[in-house]
C-alpha cells in the first residue's frame, strides 16, 4: 500500500518540477511550450476519435453477401465432335510391325 502511495506526484513534488522548468527553458520559452504541447494533444485526440469512428463505421456496416458469376456454358466435346474426314488418324500407341 505504502509503495502505491508513493508512485503519487504530490504537490511539492509539482511545484519542484515548474521551478525546474521555469528555469531550464526561462519564462519566455513558457508559453511557446504550452502551446506546443496542447497543439500536440489536440491532434492527438483528433487522431483518436477518427480511428475510433472509423472501427465503429466498419462495425455497424452490414457485410454485404459475394456475389458470383457464372460464365456461359460451353459446348462439350461430345455433342460437337471434331471434323476428322481430312485430317490424318491420330496415333493410340506404339507401332508394330508384322513380319
């Protein structure tokens, strides 16, 4: 529980850390820093919520179904068979000779 406790920045512990601040970067630089640092948290958030939109956009969107296409049938082979009057037997096997 105690070490819980002291992972906790407390207000001295804040003030501390300003001073320091305030005297690395003067009080000139200040301002320019915040604004910096909002800037970078706004555009963070920005970021946020348009990927957070996003997911929910995608989630709410209803998968719409394949579609298929088919093509066109085609003749078989069978029910139009190739034109052999004029051209040469085909060869089914190994040739023999008969003496």
């Amino acid at each position: 529980m105690k070490l819980m406790l002291a992972s906790f920045i407390g207000g001295w512990e804040m003030v501390l850390i300003l001073v320091v601040v305030l005297v690395l970067f003067g009080a000139k630089k200040l301002p320019e820093l915040a604004k910096g640092l909002g800037q970078g948290i706004k555009e963070f958030k920005k970021a946020t919520r348009e990927v957070t939109d996003e997911l929910h956009n995608a989630m709410e969107e209803t998968p719409r179904s394949p579609t298929r296409t088919y093509a066109e049938p085609t003749q078989s082979a069978s029910a139009n068979p190739p034109d052999t009057s004029s051209a040469p037997a085909a060869h089914t096997g190994p040739e023999t000779k008969v003496i």
